[in-house]
C-alpha cells in the first residue's frame, strides 16, 4: 500500500483543528500555517497525479481491512486528476482570501477551509459509497460554516435554504444506500458493480429505484434541474472567493454521477441499462436552459456568474448524459474548464463588488483599476461563454461533436448553442454596465456606493481595518489568484491536445474498468503492494 | 412486525415531508428531524429483520445471525443527523434574530439590504 494515498484526507484534518484551537487568535500564523498546509496538499497531490499516470489503479486498505468489509481509499487517474484540480483552486482561492483580507472578517476561516479541502479530497478518494456520504458531510457542514462567513441577515437566509437542501438530500442518500445494502448486501462501489450485473432482471426493480434515488442525490449536488433552485441563492449570498471555491463542489456531484454510473451501474448493467443517462439528459437539457435565461435575466453580477455556473453544469451533464468514452473525455475537459472559469469570475467579482459596494448591474462611479478589471472580466466571460481562444470554446466543440451518438442530439445542440448565445448577451450587457458606462460618467461627482459599503461594513465587519485596504487599488497579490484562473483556462487551450489524450486514458479506466474491479474486491490478496 | 416497521417508517417519512414544506423555520427543522428518524429506522432493517439472533457469526454451529453493518451505518447517521440538526437549529436561530422573523422564504425585508431592513423592523418591534 502507498501510505501517501491518504494523506490529501489527513493532511488538512490535521491542520484545521490545529488552526481552530491553537492558533485562533493570531491570524498571521494562522494564514501562514493554512497557506504551508494547502501548499503541502498540492504537491501530494502533484506527486500522486505523476503516480497515476502508469495507468495502474491503486488502493488504500484503511486500518487493513480487506475490501468488501474494510474502507478503500481508490486512486485512479480520474481521482488523482480532481485531487490535482481541488488542490489548485483551493491554492488560488486561498490566496485571494488573505491577499483581501476576507478571513478576517468572520472567525476560523482557515480552520473551515482546510476542512473544506479535506471533505472534497476524501470524496473524490473514496471507493466506498457509505463512506462518500460520510464525506459529503464533512464538505457540507466545512460550506455552511464557509458560506456563513462573514455572517449579516441575507446571507444567514439564503444559508439556511442551503442547509435545509442539503439535510433533505443526505436524507435521501442515506434512503438511497440502505436500499442499496438490502439489494446487493455490499456498499463498496467495485463490489456493488460485480453484484449488481448478477441479479436477473424480474428482481431489479429494488435496485433501479435505488439507482435512481442516488441519481437524484448527485443532482442536489451537481445543481440539475429540477433540484438546481439551492444555487444561485447560495452562491450569490456566499463571500464571493467561497464561491469559487464551491465551483467544485458541484464538479462533485458530477464526478459523483460520472463515477457511479460508469462503473457501478454502468449501461451494460441489465437492471438500469441506458435508464441513468436518459433521465440525465433531459435534466442536464433545461439546465442548460435555465442557466442562459438566468444570465439574460440577471441584475446583480453574483446572480449573473451563479446562473452562468448552472449553464456550465447541464453542458456538463448533456455529455456525461451520453455515456461513452468520447463523452466522458469531452465532460472532463469541459469540467476542468468550467472550474476554473467560474472561480476567476468569482475571484474578480469579489475584487469589483468591493470597489463598487454593489453588485447590481448599473452604472455607478468609476472605481480604480477600471481598465484591468474590465479586461480581466473580459477573458474570463470569453471563457465562460465559450468563444475562442480560451478553453470554454475547445470544451463545447468537444462535447457537440460527441453528443451525436445520442437520440436527440439535435436538442442537445439547440440548447447549448442558444444558452451560449444568451450567456454571451448577458455578459457582454454585464460587462458594458459595469465597466464601460461609468466612463461616460462626469468624474468627480460624489460616490454613493462608497458611503454605503461604510454603514453596512460598520454593522457586520469586524475588523474595520480590512474596509480601508479593500476600497483602494488592488495589489499584485489580490490580482493574481484571478489571472492565475484565466491563465489556467489559456494553458487548457494551449495543451488541449496533451490533455485530450490524458483524459483518454481516464475514460478507458472508467468505461474499462477491470484494474478498478479487480483491485478491490478480495479475491487476489496482497493486491495494490 | 414488517407491517408495523414499514408503516412506521411511511407515517414518520409522511409527516417529515410535510413539516419540511413549511414556510417557517421552527416546523421545518422538526421535519428534518422526523425524516432522519425514519432513515434510521429504514438503514437498520435493511439488514432484514430479526430477533433473538446473535449478532455476530457463530462458529460452532450453522446459525442465523443477525447483519452488524446495518447496526454502524445507523450509528454513524444516527451521529451526523443529530450534529447537522444541531448546526441547523442555531443557523435558524441567528436568521430569525437578523430579519426578525422565522420564515424560509427571502422576504422582502431581507432583499432590501441586511442591516437597514432589521433595524427598522427592529424599532417596530420596540413600539409594539
């Protein structure tokens, strides 16, 4: 066993208790440990990445155990790839965090961040389905903390709808596994696949409505219709760097379905069949919808990009809809992408509504730096929307040219290329209202907007001296994690080639998956070293 | 004993549906409660029901025994479900004292803006 498998789920469990009670009053240590942390996780993960790469799928036996009883932790190229994905965004956003000083504006950022981390590592990690709720809440209750940060009347609201969503959709996991254990008498993913291609098809109704219920379960998280209402309010309300940071969470719910679906109850199973990926497909066709008239409709920026993120989701899904191995390349890649666009949109919302004190479309004073920010969100929104040069482009051609293999591909393609028609509408009206029309303003006329981020800094921050650096120009340090986020989108675009062929080798481990099945379950001991 | 577990599951299941669809917070958290309740009770006979068996593998003779598994999952739901509702309780209690009223919805007040809305709510309140 290679004991560094764990040690993306361990590492930040260490640090966040230590952050919580060791070093809660100082927040220069607390940044720097939080910061060594994160830094740490990344190269694991960089390190278990290059690992992975051989194309052998490694286990890690928890406490020994053999694997249909004991928990495995499963590395396999698709994991190692999002550990690698996690560990980056979260870099990122760390470091807009302490660069604007938005960790101090609430209590134990830090802690509940490296929690966060810790949640989203050990769910991609995990190869077991009990053990992936276990780590869903761990991420869960590390995002309400997160999303609470800050804290004022709005944002406890929306929080307390997200909340209530996500206690509803543990309830129904939890309905969905024990479903699952009373038809297959297993809950290890590798060992769930073996049984459930064994039972004939006249008993098969338990473990469809199963299969289903965790469907439904993976859609609260991965936001698609009819259970996408959470997001927008959730993401709008949320500090807009915890934001980016939820950019994957809901890649969660897709990794989730992407997992699940292929290997599990993959469509050779007899008792689903193409049953996941039909219903997938309609859902992930209104999101899509939903998510470019959400765009147009939107009147505050943080609305905009959560609309904008459901858009990305039911692209994400139409191709992890069509469930085969072209697809499921096109889905990865789209879904590096769309991480990274959301979280530097967010990461440069964040930067401009500070400037601003208001995150409603409409011309107001012009702030500092207009020119940057405007070029900023000029990138990212190409990247969004899905115009060349930038990755977003590369990503949809992707996914349209391999949705062809399904039945009503036509529909497909009609919502993708009129969603990406209305998100270009709707950013080029956002971006021309936030960043061109104060131009036109006369200088000098007294701010408004200024006056009341004072007042409501007054009530809800408390450290006031954070309120004087975030209203001047932005430095180097608060600007990078935005640029790093366009630039990944334009390294994505540069090296779509060596990705694609990578990503190959990541969906023939999903759609082939003998090294994944022969791994866990017992029947060679000593398996994984 | 089937028929009165499934049933009792249903009834539970029922009811904490129809609290979650609640407009306030209070019955709504109740709901969350009685749906956990009923998973419970759901995850521990999905190892069949039985009584009077051993609950482990008995080596000296061909016995029936009673599944453990279902009995840890219960315990690990029973655990998370009471820490989530605990979590839940006070994020409900710190909207309601914000916006001055329990309701889930975003109302009006809120939209306009935190801190003015509650504090004119607030006066209202003192005049009351």
């Amino acid at each position: 066993m290679n004991h560094w498998i764990v040690v993306p789920v361990l590492l930040p469990a260490l640090v966040a208790p230590l952050l919580a009670w060791v070093m809660r009053f100082d927040i220069t240590l607390a940044r720097v440990t939080s910061m060594a942390g994160t830094v740490a996780v990344l190269a694991v993960t960089l390190g278990l990445f290059v690992l992975s790469l051989d194309g052998e799928v490694r286990v890690y036996r928890l406490g020994d155990w053999e694997p249909p009883f004991g928990i495995v932790l499963v590395l396999d190229q698709l994991s190692a790839m999002l550990l690698l994905l996690t560990a980056i965004l979260g870099f990122l956003v760390l470091l807009h965090v302490i660069a604007t000083g938005w960790d101090a504006r609430g209590r134990h950022f830090h802690a509940l961040f490296q929690f966060q981390l810790m949640g989203i590592f050990g769910a991609f990690l995990t190869g077991d389905a009990f053990n992936l709720f276990v780590f869903f809440e761990v991420l869960l209750i590390a995002s309400y903390g997160l999303m609470l940060h800050g804290g004022g009347a709005m944002r406890l609201k929306a929080g307390l709808q997200y909340v209530i969503m996500n206690l509803a959709g543990s309830t129904l996991f939890l309905f969905a596994l024990g479903t699952i254990y009373a038809t297959t008498g297993t809950l290890n993913l590798a060992d769930m696949a073996l049984k459930v291609r064994e039972i004939p098809l006249e008993e098969a109704a338990l473990v469809r409505v199963a299969a289903m219920l965790l469907m439904i379960v993976f859609a609260v998280k991965a936001a698609l219709f009819p259970v996408q209402f959470w997001l927008v309010g959730t993401y709008s309300n949320a500090p807009a760097p915890v934001a980016a940071l939820f950019a994957i969470m809901t890649k969660v719910g897709a990794y989730s379905i992407l997992r699940v679906y292929t290997i599990t109850f993959g469509p050779d199973v007899e008792a689903t069949g193409t049953m996941p990926g039909d219903w997938l497909f309609w859902g992930a066709l209104v999101t899509t919808a939903i998510g470019g008239v959400g765009v147009l409709g939107a009147r505050g920026l943080m609305p905009l990009l959560s609309f904008a993120v459901i858009g990305s989701m039911g692209t994400l899904l139409l191709a992890i809809s069509a469930m085969t191995p072209a697809a499921a390349v096109a889905a990865m890649y789209y879904l590096l992408h769309s991480t990274f666009a959301a979280a530097a949109l967010f990461l440069l919302a964040d930067l401009v509504v500070t400037r601003r004190g208001s995150d409603t479309l409409d011309a107001r004073g012009i702030t500092a730096q207009n020119g940057l920010f405007a070029a900023l969100f000029f990138a990212a929104a190409i990247g969004m929307a899905g115009m060349p040069p930038l990755s977003g482009f590369l990503g949809k051609l992707l996914v349209l040219d391999t949705i062809r293999t399904l039945d009503h591909w036509s529909w497909g393609w009609t919502a993708i290329l009129v969603g990406s028609l209305l998100t270009i509408v709707g950013f080029a009206r956002a971006g021309s209202a936030l960043f061109w029309k104060p131009t036109a303003l006369p200088p000098g006329e007294p701010d408004p907007a200024r006056k009341r981020v004072l007042i409501v800094d007054d009530d809800t921050d408390t450290a006031s001296t954070t309120r004087e650096v975030a209203i001047g120009r932005a430095g180097p340090m608060a600007l990078a994690p935005a640029m790093g986020a366009v630039a990944m989108l334009a390294l994505l675009a540069v090296f779509a080639h060596p990705v694609s062929i990578f990503l190959e080798g990541v969906a023939d481990q999903l759609f082939e998956p003998a090294g994944y099945l022969a791994l866990i379950p017992a029947p060679a001991t000593g398996a994984g070293g | 004993m089937e028929m009165l577990v499934a049933s009792g599951i249903g009834v539970l299941t029922a009811g904490g549906m129809y609290l979650v669809l609640r407009l306030r917070a209070f019955p709504v958290v109740l709901g969350l409660a009685m749906l956990s309740y009923a998973v419970n009770v759901f995850l521990f006979s999905s190892g069949r029901l039985a009584t009077g068996m051993p609950p482990v593998l008995n080596k000296y003779a061909e016995l029936d025994y009673a599944d453990p598994l279902p009995q840890a999952l219960v315990l690990t739901a029973i655990v998370i479900s009471f820490g989530m509702t605990a979590v839940l309780v006070m994020i409900a209690l710190g909207s309601y004292l914000e916006s001055t009223d329990d309701s889930v919805n975003v109302t009006p007040a809120d939209a306009d803006g935190g801190a003015a809305a509650s504090g004119e709510d607030r006066d209202g309140e003192d005049a009351r």
